[in-house]
C-alpha cells in the first residue's frame, strides 16, 4: 500500500464483495428476464415492403421444419382448402406433390415440408397451447370443468382518451352516454375474470386499463405513412399505432409472455353510423363469431401471413378453436337470444352447421398462436343496445329497455362462461 493512501476500514472490506455480489445478483435477474422484454421495432419494419403486411417482423421459415412429417396429405390439402382459403387462392403459393407441399417462403427460396405417412405423424407437435386432449383430469368436471385451463382475455380495442382515434366512439348530440367499445369490452372483461377462475381457469387480461400496450405513438409511424400517402398521413399513422402495432404488441405478451391454452377477443359489434357525434341507429341487433381462415390471394402473398396460417394449420389450432367457438356460440345465443349475423362476403365463410360461426382472416386471430374464441355480439347502435349501454353494470336483474333483464355486461361474461363451461364438461376427461 502506497504511503499517503489510508487503508480501506475494515467495515468496507465486508461490505465490497456484499456489494458485487448483490450487483452480480441483479446483473443475472436482468438478463434472465431480457427475453420478457416487448422487442423494439426492427428499421426494416418502418419501411413500406413488398410482400409483407405493415409493421410484420421478417418471418422465420425455418420455424416450419419442427413440423416435417407430423401432418399427412390429407389432413393438409384438407384444411387449407376447407377453412384457410378463399375457393383456390393457396394454388399460387403452394403446391402440393405426392409425399410433401412445396411452399413459398421468402421472395427467392421454397420450403419443402414433408407429409407424415397414413397413421405414423410424428409428435409430439411443437406448440406451447393444450388442446383438451392433452389436458389433465379436471378433477371436480361438474363444479370446474376448467380447472387448469389457462385463458388470455383480450378486450378489444383501447377506449378512453383513444376512443374517437379509434373511430369505436359515438355520442348523440354531444350529450348523454359516449359509447366507446375499449370501455365496454374491459367492463366485461372484469366481470368475466372471476367467473371464469371460479369454474378452475387462470385467467390473464392482456388489457388492464384505459392505455395501448404498446409503447409507441401515432408520431412514430409518420414517416412510414408518408411513404403510403400523402394525403392520409396523420390517419394513416394513427391506423398504425392502434391497430397494428398495438394488436402486434398485445399478440406478443400473449405468444411470449402468457402462453395461454386459449385466447378470448371481446368486441361489440356496430353498423356505419355515419356521423359519431350524430350518429345513425339501426333496429338490427345480432351476433356471430369468427374463426381463423379464408385467407385471399392478396393475403396468401403476403410472406408473414403464410407463416402465420402454416403455423396455425400445423399446429392443428383450427380444430380446437373450431369447437370451442361453437360451444361458445350456442351458449351465447342462448344468452342473449340474438340472432346470427349472416356474412355475403367472398372474405367470410361457414364452416359448419353454426349459422353464428364464420371463417374470417383478421390480424387479432392470426397472430396469437393458439385458438382464439373472437366475439361480436350485440350491435352499439342498436336502441335498446344504446340503452342498455346507458344503464351500465349492475347486479341482478332490473327492468331496462322494457324489459326485466341482466346488464348487458353480465349477459356477455355469462354467456362466454357457460359455452366454455359446457365445451369442458362434455370433453374434459
Ligand atoms: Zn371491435
């Protein structure tokens, strides 16, 4: 030790490796947590590309090689034609030979992928979701037929200060109620949590209050849509933050973060209303719910959304989000006593005898990885809907609208909790 230099006091001395090793120890909590981190946007993302839909992080393909020869020709040609596409639309993209597909993957390769022989697919399949069949008993079926089952709800849209960019916002006259579907869709999410614990289910929301997900905002998407418009740009880069980023983001927690074994989408559902602050009321009210498929052509050349669907498809998500979105559908049927919403659109198809159940590609039931149960009943500018909504959430029964009746929030959480009840007491071991 140098002369001039005072000895380090012997207190210190303890307290320097306390000290390192209590940095150590968060240095190892931090990285350890580093992949729960929501990921920036990578530059090529903010850029207007070919083949790709906005804001899509650059698809992985070899993803798809966990699946060589766990699906047979069959099943494939099957599905993809019955419920992903719209009539041919995959022809272009995929072919299909003898003993595997080849398929497009980015602009210069393909991507073989071989079928399983007849009765010899290989497993397990990768996927971090439990069909039914892999779950384990329920125990008590009849009390908590879900016990276990672990549930993402996802209340659509974001409400509050972000409604009227949203355009999911009307108010009559500037007065009254100001409907905003962000708020409606999070009350029912609230009354559905606990209904659906109470039945065995853990359940996450992947909203929990009045704000986006995401940490970005409107400003960070300018220059990218100046890029597509001159003469949209503040539209257009809102339309980028609320809907594709922030859906991106919320699909992120749920892939990476949540896991779940199903994901539930509330919305309500609205006719044109024309102008918000005046807006038109219609006497039809209704309900339907959509399932993942009848992707186009322009959709099927889009290189993220046919991994998306190929990750889908070979995961076998469609079977189960199939039946699940029935069972969910009888019951809510029952519920509200609403009739189906009937699509005559080449982007929607029926794929079973549920005339309440509709095939249709939309970002939030492509891009979370597991079977998603997407909901739109009841129509906002519906009356008797507006009133309802007007009345707000109460307990029991009180007579609104001319009728005796449950809040329309109730009614909803108990709907989408019985047809998840019924659907896990039939098949739950
Ligand atoms: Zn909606």
């Amino acid at each position: 030790m140098p002369d001039g230099v005072r000895p380090v006091p012997g207190f210190l001395k303890k307290l320097i490796p306390l000290l390192i090793l209590t940095a150590l120890a968060g240095y190892i909590i931090v990285a350890v947590r580093k992949p729960s981190v929501p990921p920036e946007l990578a530059p090529e993302q903010l850029t207007l590309r070919d083949g790709m839909s906005v804001l899509a992080p650059t698809p992985i393909w070899e993803e798809l090689e966990a699946y060589q020869e766990t699906i047979d020709r069959e099943t494939f040609l099957g599905e993809l034609g019955k419920i992903y596409s719209a009539g041919e639309a995959w022809k272009e993209t995929i072919q299909i030979e003898e003993d595997h597909a080849m398929i497009a993957a980015d602009t210069e390769n393909k991507l073989k992928l071989r079928f399983a022989k007849p009765g010899v697919a290989k497993g397990p399949i990768k996927r971090y979701w439990r069909p039914v069949s892999e779950m384990p008993p329920a125990g008590n079926r009849e009390k908590r037929p879900l016990s276990g089952v672990k549930i993402a709800i996802d209340p659509g849209h974001i409400g509050g200060t972000w409604a009227q960019m949203e355009e999911r916002w009307y108010q009559i006259k500037n007065k009254g109620t100001q409907v905003k579907e962000g708020e409606l869709t999070l009350t029912t999410a609230r009354i559905l949590k606990p209904m659906l614990e109470k039945l065995g289910a853990r359940v996450w929301l992947v909203r929990r209050d009045l704000e986006p997900i995401t940490p970005r905002r409107p400003e960070d998407f300018k220059a990218l849509a100046t890029t597509y418009s001159d003469s949209r740009i503040r539209w257009n880069s809102e339309k980028f933050f609320y809907r594709y980023d922030e859906i991106r983001m919320r699909a992120w927690h749920v892939n990476e973060r949540i896991k779940p074994d199903l994901v539930l989408c509330l919305h309500f559902n609205a006719e044109a209303w024309a102008n918000p602050r005046n807006p038109t009321f219609v006497d039809r009210n209704h309900l339907h719910l959509l399932i993942n498929g009848t992707y186009s052509k322009g959709e099927f050349a889009k290189q993220d959304q046919r991994l998306h669907l190929l990750k889908r498809l070979l995961q076998r998500i469609h079977p189960e989000e199939l039946a699940l979105s029935t069972s969910v559908a009888e019951a809510m049927a029952k519920e509200t006593g609403l009739p189906p919403w009937t699509y005559d659109t080449a982007n929607a198809k029926s794929v079973n005898d549920s005339p309440y159940v509709w095939a249709r590609n939309l970002l939030a039931n492509r891009v979370y990885t597991c079977p998603v149960v997407f909901l739109e009943p009841y129509v906002m500018n519906n009356r008797e809907v507006y009133e309802r909504i007007g009345a707000g959430d109460y307990e029991g029964e009180k007579m609104v609208a001319g009728k005796i009746r449950k809040s329309i929030f109730h009614e909803y959480a108990t709907g989408v909790a019985n047809g998840l009840a019924n659907y896990y007491r039939k098949t739950r071991r």
